[in-house]
C-alpha cells in the first residue's frame, strides 16, 4: 500500500523545504555567522571522569572519595570543554558545590550505612545533568559524551534520546512507555501522543542504565522485569540491516550495515545464539506511520496542543513562514529547529480516513513485532541511516529520524549502543528493541556489547 499522490507530493514538498533550510543555514554561516575552527575535545586526565555513576556513588559512601572532589572535577571539565560544544545551557556551579559539601557531612555523621545508602540514595553524590526539552535538542548527548557529566536524563517522541546517544556514541535508552513520567517535559504531548513521548537515561556507561531507569520510573517500576536473570545464550536474536528503502530517506551507510553483520557474526560465532535475518515490509511505511500518529486526535476529539502556539510568548501567534524569512536575516528569535518543526506541523493536519488507513498498518507492524519478539527476543536495527552528519546537515534530511520514531508509534522499549568508530572517527552504534515492558532483554545486551565491542570512546584519542 503506497500513500495517496497528495500525501506523496506532500512530503515531497517538505523534504525540499528541510534541503532549503539547510542551504539557507550553510549559507548563513558563510556569509558571516558563527566560525568554527577546527578544535578536538582534550583527552580525559583526571581518573575520576571516567568512573561509571554506579562506581562513583559507591566509593563516595564508602568515604574513599569525596563528593566535593567529584563535583569540582566536573566543573573543571565543564569550564575546559562547554565553550567548545556549548551542551550546557546554565551553569549552577555554586549550588552544586554547597550540594556536595552537605553530602559529604551527612556521610561524615555515618547515619546510615552503606547498605541502608544505596537502597535510598542510589546515586548519592554523582553529578548529573538534564536535557532541557525541556528546550533543547541534543546538547545532552555531547555533554555527556564529552564528559562532562556521566548521567543525564533525556526526552525522546522520535528518537530524541537515541539520536544524540548515537551521534555522540553513548548508551541511551527509550523505556516501554508509561513507565516513567513525562512530567515537566516541554513542549507537553497531547493526549494521543502521550503514549509516545518517553523520558529515560542516558550515559557512557551500560551498568548506569539499570539503576538510573529504576530512580527515574519510582512506582512504575513495578512493570517490568528487572530483577529478572537474562541469560543471552538464550535470546533470540533477529535484525535487519535497513527499512526496505525511501526516496525520502537517506539510504543506511555501509559503515553501519558492516558494523551490524559485525555484530551478528559475533553473536553467532562467540555466543552461539539464534541469529535470525527478517524483513519486515511494513518498516518501509515508518515515517508515514509517525507523522499519522501524531496528528491524530485525542479521546475528547480534540486536536493536539500545536507547538507553533507554544512558542509565542503570552499566547501571541508567530508565523512561521515569516519567522523563516526573519531568521535568514538575522532577525528571528526563534531557532531553524524550532522554525522549521513548527512549518512541518502545518501538514500534520489530522485526516480520519488516513489515519484509519495507517492505523491499520501500524496494528499489524506493532502485531508482527511483538508476537516475533514474545518475552525472549530482540530485534537489531540502525539507529540511523547515516553517521553523525555535520551542521545544518540533517535539515536536508529532516525525516531520517524514522528509523527511531516508528518504535515510538509501537511503544517498544529500544537501548541505543554504542559500537566503537569508523574510520573517520565517528561513532557506530545500533538500536536494541525487546516487547512490551522487557526493558531488562535490551538493557542487559548493552551491557553485553559494552563489553565486547568498547562501549564509549573518550574523546580526543582517535
């Protein structure tokens, strides 16, 4: 089933509006925006930036190392690296240090003990920080990829977790939704996109995950399985190497096909798991089937809150056609990201007997999946049809990020995993997705390929 001519001719017009953005962009920094000198991020010195939280938070309540010492360390990465990367958007420097100091009092009374402090406070005393998507896009990524920090918390409705997790070539995870809340998350999703949106961790450690994902879910928690033993001889394992092809997508690197072959024959060979190569057909319809979905209106029958009129300031309409025109002078307030979703939005118009169609398919994807999968299988897609690209770049391809958002239309739960670097230094990775609430099968094969294949790179070594 292909889409309608009009809807065809419709995302062909937007993919030509994200190539003149991106144009518009690439022109505007030759004509006299920012300049950005060939710069590498300085290799880590001070041991302890490369500790997982898990390490950290145990040798802080074991006394061996003090949270202030912790906490200066990752100002000082912070002050040497951000101007570079610019992932951090507010520094509370000073709060932070007056934090640390009353945890390392409180550890100093000896209260509890070290037990009774890691069933309550899991983390205490590791630095962290939070997407603001709260407000911005993919900062989270390279700050803790740069090490800057080694927890963060992310937002993802289209792959806004995984895709910065593997541009900057760290571990990220999406849950199953519903268990972790959404709340404070900005712009808010409508009722229908609720189920879509998810919160989860993000870091350069595979053995924070699990951790991190039981503070964050608090009571829902108790939907999943992770207390559950998974022994990875007995996963079934499948995979496919692209979705089957779109003129409006770019088409999957060979970088990435050769590190997922990679990844099969070691599974294969090393492990002696079931490997299974499938196709599944309907992939092909993930992009038609995300931009359906999120249009579609609520219980109530209400439109979703749109998020061009979240941008005006005091309910004050923006167009954004002219804050395009605006932003090519120099003018507009408003970022291209922003500029440019708030155009796309204008054809997320809700269309009943599209939806009704692409329901449908999205029923039978998601049916197929989840009887593969049952409770003992993951299945093993690219994270990205390409590489980490330059700036402006991915507005030529605005609708590359299917390959993540179409597991928020069937509500899976996928762990982005990092795989070492091509030959050019950026970073492989691939996505990990389980069924329903087996958050556990994805999380305990990123600790699998952490192990094998590197995990996270500290920058400034290749």
């Amino acid at each position: 089933m292909s889409p309608p001519f009009s809807a065809r001719i419709q995302l062909l017009l937007l993919w030509a509006l994200g190539v003149l953005i991106g144009l518009v962009g690439r022109a505007a920094l030759a004509l006299g925006g920012p300049k950005f000198a060939s710069r590498t991020t300085q290799p880590v010195t001070e041991p302890l930036l490369l500790l997982s939280g898990v390490r950290l938070a145990k040798l802080i309540r074991q006394r061996k190392v003090k949270c202030i010492d912790v906490v200066q360390a990752y100002i000082k990465r912070i002050k040497d690296v951000n101007p570079m990367i610019n992932g951090i958007v507010k520094y509370r420097f000073e709060a932070a240090k007056k934090e640390a100091h009353a945890v390392d009092q409180r550890l100093a009374e000896k209260q509890e003990d070290e037990a009774t402090l890691e069933k309550k406070w899991p983390f205490l005393g590791v630095p962290l920080t939070v997407k603001e998507s709260f407000q911005l896009q993919g900062g989270e990524g390279c700050t803790v990829a740069a090490a800057c920090s080694v927890i963060g918390v992310g937002s993802d409705i289209g792959g806004s977790i995984r895709m910065p997790a593997f541009f900057n070539g760290i571990f990220g995870h999406k849950p199953s939704p519903g268990v972790v809340s959404n709340e404070g998350q900005f712009p808010v999703a409508g009722e229908a996109q609720e189920q879509f949106q998810c919160t989860g961790p993000m870091c350069r450690y595979a053995e924070d995950l699990t951790p991190m994902l039981r503070v964050m879910a608090g009571s829902g928690i108790k939907k999943l399985k992770l207390d559950a033993n998974v022994h990875l001889k007995d996963i079934k394992f499948y995979w496919m190497e692209h979705d089957g092809g779109s003129f409006l997508m770019s088409k999957v690197d060979q970088d990435l096909i050769l590190a997922q072959k990679k990844v099969v024959a070691h599974l294969e060979t090393m492990l002696g798991a079931s490997v299974q190569h499938v196709k599944l057909k309907k992939m092909k319809y993930s992009l038609q089937l995300w931009i359906t979905m999120m249009s579609a209106k609520g219980h109530d029958g209400k439109e979703p809150v749109k998020f061009v009129d979240l941008l005006g300031e005091h309910g004050k309409p923006i167009n954004p056609l002219w804050e395009l025109i605006k932003w090519c002078l120099g003018l507009s307030v408003y970022t291209i990201p922003s500029i440019g979703l708030a155009l796309l939005e204008e054809k997320l118009k809700y269309n009943n007997e599209k939806y009704k169609k692409f329901k449908a398919v999205e029923e039978s994807l998601r049916k197929e999946l989840v009887e593969m999968l049952s409770d003992d299988g993951v299945f093993l897609y690219p994270s990205h049809p390409t590489v980490a690209p330059k700036h402006h770049v991915p507005l030529t391809r605005p609708f590359n990020f299917a390959y993540t958002g179409i597991f928020n239309v069937l509500g899976l739960p996928v762990t982005q995993c990092p795989l070492g670097l091509n030959a050019e230094g950026l970073p492989l990775g691939i996505q990990v997705v389980a069924g329903p609430f087996n958050d556990h099968l994805t999380l305990a094969v990123a600790q699998y390929f952490e192990k094998t294949f590197g995990g996270w790179v500290c920058p400034g070594k290749f």
